[in-house]
C-alpha cells in the first residue's frame, strides 16, 4: 500500500514538471505549479500557501531526482516568459525558492540541497541576467562552507558519493566568475560579488571559516574535502606568489589572514592549528603545497624598517614567526616533505629583509652553509661583508670564536653591516608574547599598513524591510473626533480593488505571454463575439505594450540547437497571425504611442521570422483594403527589418531639429507632439537620402581624381599630418542598429532575393496590370464613372508609389552582397525604376496633359520621378561597385541603354525649364541631383564597355 501511494506522488510530481515544460494558461495556474513541489519539501512560503490549491504530499518530491528536472523547466520554458509578470504580482519569490531558499527556509536541511543543485543546474545553462542575479544571492547567502554542511552533514550517502558530489558542486561554484564575464562579454556591468577579486576573496574567507568549523568538530573525515578545495583554489590562482597590488587580484592569505591570527590566539586554537597542519600534510600535490607556502609567505606584511632593533620590530617578527609555525606546523620526521618544500621557497627567492628576520632554523642547511662561502669570496666590498658578518654570526651561535674586524668607517656598506650587528644583539625568538595583544599599538609601529580586512562574513538572516520604529517624534497631534468617516488607506483601496465582490463587471486584460495570446489579443480568430469598446481599447493597449518585447524574446532566447529551433518554429507559426492583426489595426481609441509601438512590433516580425512576416505584409501591400497609413507602415516594416538584419544602421527614432520649424510650434503642446511623431513617417525618406548622397559623392570623387590639379591639391592635404582622426559625415543622421549580445539575426543576404525584393516587385507587376485592366474597362465612362487606379489613398498614388519605390531601392542596397543579386534583383530593379518613370501607370498621368512633347512626363510626379531617378543610382551604383558594371553592360544593354536615354531626356527638360508636376523646391533640387548622379554611372558604365557593347552580327 505504502509502494503504491509513493509511486502516485512521484507521478503527481512528474506530472507538475510536464505541465511546467508546456505553456502554462494563466498565472493562477502557474502559482498552483509552484507552490506544489516547495510545500512538499516544506520550502514554501507562508504567504504563498493561499495558492496551494493542489498540494502534494509530504517528502513526495526527491530532490536528486525531481529538484534538477523542476529548475530546467524554471530556467528555460517559465523564467523567460512569466519573469516579468511575476515581479509585476509580487511572486518572484516563489520562483526564486527553487534556487535560492529565503531566510525563512535557511534551517531546513532541504534548502542547502536545493542550493547545491541549483549551482550545477544555473552554471550548466546559458547565463541570463535572471540566471546571474541567482548565482549573486547563493554565492552570499549559500557559501562555500554551508554547501559543505548541506553535502557531509545532512546528507546519509555513502561517502564516495558524497564526495563525488562535493567536487562536482566545487567544480561548479569555482567556474561561476568566468561565465558570469564571458555571458555578459562587456554588454554590461558585473555585479560587485560576482566580480573576479571580490567573489575568490568571499570564498577564500568562507573556505577559512569552513575549516574553522570543523576543527571544532575534530573530524579526520573531513580533511579529504577541504584539500581539494584547497587546490581547486590553487588552480584559480588564488594563492599568488607576490602580494596583489590591485583588488581584481584575489589573495587567499591576504583576506583570511587577520581572521586566522586572531583565531590562532584563542584558546581553542589547538584544533584548528592541528587541522591546518594536517591539510597542509595532505595536500595531493606538492606544486599545490609550494604555491600555498609561497603564497603565505607573500602575504605577511613587511616591516617598515627591517633593521630596526626596538622591541615594537621584535614583537611583531616573533608575533608573525608563530604565526607561521602554527599554520605550517613542527617539524617531524613524519613531515620532512613539508620542510623540504619550505627550505625550497625560502631559498629559491629573493625575499626582502625583514623575512629574514621571521624565517629561521635554517642554519644547519647545506646550502645555506656554501652560501657563506660565496658571499665571503664575493668582489663587490659590500656583499663580501656580509658574508663576513654572517660567518661570525653562524661561528658565534655555534660557539666558536670568529673576528674579521674594520667594521668601521661609512663606505661600502659599513653603516648597513653596524645596525645589523646591533640588531643580532639579542633574539627576535626571545620576546614573551604572553601579555601582548594582537591590537597592541606595535601593530601600527612596526608593520606596514595592508589592506583593510572585515571580519569573517556569516550566513546571516536579512532583515525585513519594514521593521517598527518606536521614535515617536513623527506621531502626529491628537485631534478631535470627527463625524466624517475615516478616508480609506492606500492599502485598503487596493484590497477593495481586488475584492471579487466588490469588483463587478470589471475584466483584467491579462499580460500576454505567449504569442498565441498576443495574437488572440490584436485579433479575433473565430466566432461572433460581443462589442465591448472599453474592453477592446484595453486589449489593444495590453497587446501593443508588450508585442516587440516579446517578439523579440521568443526569436532570441536560448542557443542550443534545439531548443532555439522550437523557439523559431513557435515564431513562425504565429507570425503571419500577427502579420494580420497588427497592420489591420486602426487607432479608434486614440491610444497614446500606437504609431510607434505598432512599427516596432512590425519590425520585429520582419527581422525575427522573415521567411513568414515579409511574403505577408507584401500580400497585405497590395489588398485595397488599407489606408495610405497602414501601408506606410508596412512598408517601413519591410526596410527597417531588412536594414537591422543586414547590420546597417537605422535612422535615429526622433526627428531632426529642421523639421522642428514648422507651422504646428504654434498649436497647443499635445497638438504640437502628435504632429511631430507623425513625421516619423519619413524615416524612409532619411535613410533614401543618405544612400542616394553616399553614391553621388563616390561619383564625385572618381571624377575629380581626373582632374590634375585637384588630385595634386588632394595628395597635399592627405599627406599633411592631421592633428585630429576625421570622421565620415555619412551618416550624421543615423545611428547604430542596437545589437543584442545574446541572439543572431538571419542575415538579410540569405532571405533577400526570395522573400522580399522578387516578392515585392512581381506582386506589384500583377496589381499594376490589374489595375490597368480595371482602368480601360471604364475608359467609355464619364466623370466619376471612370475608375483610375492613382487616386487617393491607392497604391499607384504618388505619395503611396513614391514610398514603393524608395522601399524597394532601400531593400537592394542592403543585398548587394546577395548571390543572385547581380543576375536577378539588378535587372528587375532597374527595370521597375524605368518603367515607373518613362511610362504611365495610370490612365489619369496622361489625361491631364496638353500636348505631346513631354511624353508622358508632365503628368508624373516630382516624388515619383525622384524615387525612380533614386532606384536606378542605387542599382548602377552596386553593379560598378561589385564588377564595374559588366554583367548590366554586357547581358542587358538594351535596359542600360534605355535607362541613360530616360535619365537624359529628363534632365535635359529641367534644364530647359519644364516644370513637373509637385516640383520646386527641394523636391526640384532632389529631382535634378537623382539624374545628374544616374546620368554620371551610366556614363562611366558605357564609357567603360561601350566596345564590347556593340553587336558586329
């Protein structure tokens, strides 16, 4: 009966962690979830039981087995999309208990079991800022020494499997700092405790306390363990063989040995020195033992004088000479390996004075014998001495008699050898440290000041964030009673709020999480549902709020392989859904920042699933169902995500100052605002300009390097020392495209030609010829019978052609680089810039002209002229860039040849004086640029190839 009722839990809890890995419906669903697990373990919370509608039962969950599988489900499938909407309600906590137990939890002996899982399951996942803020609170609050005591103390296994867990926990807790840097790769700041210096520092000091733990416990058992911590340390470079001089510089010795002096004091220090002395004789390695001998020796502060014979130098060499022993521990016959390691640190470098003084017993060595002996033969007068003096020394302390004499005078180096002489007087060694106190003032005296060292940190409880205060000085008067009832509190409005009760007829629009949701949102999929326009507003508002961010998340959370391809197939399979909703939005309920939030969504789409969200909004493009705003915006969808996709930059989301002065700085501020963010319409236009001038100006420039005397005048200037590093004015009105360090764009190259710019131009053949189509069949009517396909509000508008055309020309610049460029989009573009601007589109650009002699062009737009001029200088412009312009020359002549005489005959009716309809002004400065530029690169093309151009059949 037993065996069936614990084979039932574990099914309820296997049940808990397959519900957790699919999409949860709604947050009280997901509290339920939460609360589950944590109660059965007794980790829950007290003001979280209220959600514990399904509890399972007591020691159900086995935190070997269960613990790991619940936080992969946390990190990968609830953390990534219900983080926010939890701190919103005040429920991360719950979360966060699965990694990192609160103060409340701390005695639980499950809670360092959920720790030490929680360090291998967090550093074997991609780091996030979540997964970082974790590892921040359990490298405080679950230190080194408490996974120790979780893993030995705790935990019943058998002690190789314990020890097996101890070394991978180690393992995991030494790599942290390391990914930690490398997951935020200069993206960010890292936080102070996770920090190189900072965090090795922290576990060096707990690593001392650990030990100080268990030597009052005088467990031989435990000395396994804390060696390999130990040289795990040694491994990280934590024991460094010179005192750091910075605070990145982590020093095992310098943060603990403060700690370790006043605990050697004690008296109970027995146990922990004999414990120190033993792990020191236990270490595996003896590279391991030397780097700590080394590294020990280093940290001991210098003195300040070491020559100096008063009893403040004298104190604290014996005081540091102890300390020494203590640590390192007598000499036996059992430990000559610890000795002969040490003789070979103190002998092997060059060690300031004052160590001398502190490092003894070493004057029976060989070695230091025959060192006598080559100072003593040595030619410099000042090395020669002091070999002298340490040979009557030795001789004296022997009991021999040995004199050289001619100690005085002031050269070479007397005045040195006579203050050592004084101090060899008397013995460090003799000086009673019995009524001498560790903060005696000699400290000061005699030591150079180190840096300061806190106390050895605790495990300690947080304490609660509002705690009674029993100053009265803000206690208000008393005042009379009065008739009125009292006004309700913050609080009290706040529970009135949430009161099922009291809230009637109330609907929340719950945050959407998932994109089925966004899309439910934006758009009713089914059925016949009720009009309720305060709760439609509200949906909307929610769905625009959060669509980019989480757009955006659901392309570019996770690396592994397999799970960002379940990410990407979730994305596609709900783009065109949102495809639909957003585009056919209309701002009905005047919402503040739909504009914005609307193209950001849209940008998103384009640049996350551009296999699915392009062929849509350009199915969308054509449908005579949307306004000319709609349609700006799927076009600025279809350049904005193709430009961030190829890494180019993006125009800057404000306008520019210029566009400032104009006629609505006299309208109300609200007014004023409204008609400065419509302007951001024209983000097309900037980022057209800009390319249209970089072209121009390269034309520019390979002209001018025919001329003499300006390439002579040039060659002057370029070789004269510039002072300051010049910067390209190109895009001066531009900024950077933000990249995001933890997701990879498809690159634009790949998608270009299939899924955007061939798309686009044929579905506009098609409408085009539709369109036409429609315009002759009601040719015979009159007046208003006779439909034309460029009135207002249509595609083939000029305002609506003009924002095609410069779109489609956005598009092929941001794929030259793409394989078919040169052989499919060149030619099509060129083509559609030709056509559009040497042939009618509507039945409306000929029916207003008077005569013949413009053919055709009086009736064209200045706008539509411009885009068209702009089309063909981006694409003659690409193939001079990327072969000089053969296979355009060579493959399509005729369309070369037709574009230049189109282009000529233009200009050539500007310069003449024929007006356009919509020109002058800029427009008309644009327009005569735009053929001047097309004129020069079909110039240079012919030029070029014109020999190879002529057919000789």
């Amino acid at each position: 009966m037993t065996h069936d009722m614990d084979t039932a839990a574990r099914s309820q809890v296997r049940d808990v962690i397959d519900k957790l890995q699919r999409p949860v419906p709604d947050l009280s669903t997901l509290l339920s979830l939460l609360c589950g697990p944590l109660g059965s373990l007794g980790l829950l919370p007290p003001r979280y039981s209220r959600y514990n509608t399904s509890p399972l039962p007591n020691r159900s969950v086995n935190i070997q087995k269960h613990i790991p599988a619940l936080q992969r489900a946390l990190l990968e499938h609830i953390a990534p999309t219900w983080e926010l909407l939890l701190a919103e309600e005040d429920a991360s906590a719950l979360m966060d208990q699965y990694f990192c137990p609160d103060n409340f939890s701390f005695a639980c002996s499950a809670s360092g079991d959920v720790a030490v899982m929680a360090y291998s399951t967090i550093t074997s996942q991609r780091l996030t800022k979540y997964t970082i803020g974790l590892l921040g609170r359990l490298a405080y609050e679950y230190p080194v020494d408490r996974l120790h005591s979780s893993i030995f103390t705790a935990n019943q296994s058998d002690g190789a499997v314990r020890m097996l867990a101890w070394e991978d926990c180690v393992r995991s807790i030494m790599s942290i700092p390391g990914k930690v840097a490398n997951a935020i790769a200069g993206a960010g700041e890292v936080p102070t405790q996770l920090e190189h210096g900072t965090y090795y520092d922290n576990v060096s000091m707990r690593t001392e306390s650990l030990v100080f733990l268990l030597s009052s416990k005088s467990s031989r058992d435990a000395v396994p363990s804390v060696t390999y911590l130990l040289s795990k340390l040694v491994a990280m470079g934590v024991f460094p063989l010179i005192r750091p001089t910075s605070a990145t510089q982590p020093s095992f010795f310098q943060a603990t040995l403060p700690i370790i002096r006043d605990r050697m004091v004690s008296t109970t220090a027995s146990g922990y020195t004999t414990l120190w002395a033993s792990l020191l004789s236990e270490l595996p390695s003896a590279l391991a033992l030397r780097s700590i001998l080394t590294s020990l020796l280093a940290a001991i502060p210098p003195l300040k004088d070491p020559t100096d014979a008063g009893m403040s130098q004298r104190i604290a060499v014996k005081r540091d000479a102890k300390l020494l022993m203590d640590i390192t521990g007598r000499v036996t016959p059992e430990r000559d390996e610890i000795w002969e390691i040490a003789i070979g640190v103190i002998l092997g470098k060059d060690w300031d004075q004052g160590y001398a003084r502190i490092i003894r017993s070493i004057s029976l060595s060989p070695l230091f014998i025959s060192g006598i002996g080559l100072y003593v033969g040595h030619l410099d007068p000042s090395v020669r001495r002091c070999g002298m003096l340490v040979a009557e020394v030795a001789a004296q302390r022997a009991g021999k008699k040995l004199d050289f004499g001619d100690w005085d005078g002031d050269d070479s180096g007397k005045p040195w050898i006579r203050k050592l002489r004084n101090l060899l007087k008397d013995r460090d060694g003799d000086v009673v440290l019995e009524d001498i106190t560790l903060t005696d003032h000699v400290d000061s005296i005699g030591v150079e000041e180190g840096p300061a060292h806190s106390d050895t940190t605790r495990a300690t409880f947080r304490e609660p964030a509002d705690v009674y205060d029993s100053d009265d000085s803000l206690t208000g008067y008393a005042s009379p009673s009065s008739s009125r009832s009292a006004s309700p509190t913050p609080s009290e409005l706040d529970a009135i709020e949430k009161d099922p009760t009291l809230n009637v007829g109330a609907k929340k629009v719950p945050r959407p999480v998932y994109l089925a949701q966004l899309g439910d949102l934006l758009r009713s999929t089914g059925g016949i549902k009720a009009s309720n326009e305060p709760h439609d507003a509200d949906k909307i508002e929610m769905a625009l709020n959060y669509a980019e961010e989480l757009i955006r998340k659901k392309r570019g959370y996770g690396t592994e392989l397999g799970w960002t391809m379940r990410l990407t197939r979730l994305l596609d399979e709900n783009a065109v859904n949102l495809v639909y909703g957003l585009i056919g939005l209309q701002n009905n309920y005047e919402l503040k920042g739909f504009e914005e939030k609307r193209q950001g969504a849209l940008n998103a789409l384009v640049a996350c699933a551009p296999s699915k969200a392009a062929p849509a909004l350009i199915e969308e493009f054509f449908k005579n169902q949307y306004s000319t705003s709609q349609r700006y915006v799927a076009l600025n969808a279809l350049a904005l995500g193709a430009r961030e996709m190829a890494s180019l930059p993006i125009p800057s989301p404000r306008v520019n100052s210029d566009r400032i002065t104009f006629p609505s700085k006299q309208l109300p501020a609200p007014l004023h605002q409204r008609y400065l963010e419509d302007g951001e319409r024209q983000l097309i236009s900037l980022i057209m300009d800009s390319i249209s001038n970089h072209a121009i100006d390269k034309e520019k420039d390979a002209s001018s390097d025919k001329v003499p005397e300006i390439v002579r005048e040039r060659r002057l200037r370029i070789n004269k020392a510039s002072k300051i590093t010049p910067v390209s004015s190109g895009g001066a009105a531009l900024i950077a495209s933000p990249s995001t360090p933890y997701q990879r764009l498809t690159r634009f190259i790949e998608v270009a030609a299939e899924y955007f710019i061939v798309p686009l131009i044929n579905h506009f053949w098609l409408f085009l010829r539709d369109e036409r189509t429609r315009e002759e069949r009601t040719a015979h009517h009159q007046g208003h019978q006779q439909y034309h396909g460029a009135g207002t509000g249509l595609i083939l508008n000029p305002a609506v052609l003009s924002h095609f055309l410069r779109t489609v020309a956005i598009l092929v610049h941001a794929s030259q680089n793409a394989p078919g460029w040169m052989a499919l989009v060149a030619p099509d573009a060129l083509e559609l810039a030709v056509t559009i601007g040497a042939r009618p589109v509507s039945r409306i650009e000929t029916d207003i002209e008077d005569d013949e002699e413009g053919g055709g062009q009086r009736g064209k737009e200045a706008s539509v002229l411009t885009a068209a001029l702009e089309l063909a200088l981006v694409v003659l412009d690409g193939c001079l860039e990327i072969d000089g312009g053969r296979v355009i020359s060579l493959e399509y002549t005729t369309l070369l040849l037709g574009a230049g005489e189109w282009a000529g005959g233009l200009f050539a009716q500007l310069e003449q004086g024929i007006k356009v309809q919509g020109g002058g002004g800029v427009h008309e400065t644009k327009l005569r640029r735009a053929a001047a530029g097309v004129l020069l690169k079909i110039d240079d093309l012919t030029s070029k190839w014109r020999r190879s151009m002529l057919d000789v059949r």
